[in-house]
C-alpha cells in the first residue's frame, strides 16, 4: 500500500491530525489552538459514527463466524 492510501486510511479512521494541541504555554498560541479546535469539534460526531459502524459491522462478522464453528 502507497503512503498515499495509508494517510487517506489513517484521516479516514483518525481525528488527532484534524486538532492541535492546546497545551501551550503561550497565551497567544493556546488561544489560536482552542479556537481552532472548537471549529472543528463538529467533525468528530462523524468519526464516532464511523467507529461505531465499524465496530457493528465487526462483531456481526465475528457473530456470524463464531455460528459456522460451532
């Protein structure tokens, strides 16, 4: 797999690189970084949805292996 694929893969799974950190000790840059954070919370509601899909789609598949074993 291509570093391009991985990191449309890795945005696709994972909000970290959406957010900066807002543990700064200047005042100007914590600010800049919690501004920026609050207008993007909106987008995690959309990773949670697709972790919960995933997590779904996961134990049926398991659910439904687990039926064929036994």
């Amino acid at each position: 797999m291509s570093a391009c694929y991985q990191s449309v893969w890795f945005r696709y799974f994972f909000f970290q690189w959406l957010f900066q950190d807002a543990n700064q000790q200047d005042l100007f840059v914590r600010t800049t970084a919690i501004l920026h954070n609050q207008q993007n919370r909106h987008h995690l509601l959309t990773y949670l949805r697709r972790w919960a899909l995933l997590t779904v789609v996961t134990f049926l598949r398991v659910c439904f292996w687990n039926r064929l074993a036994f």
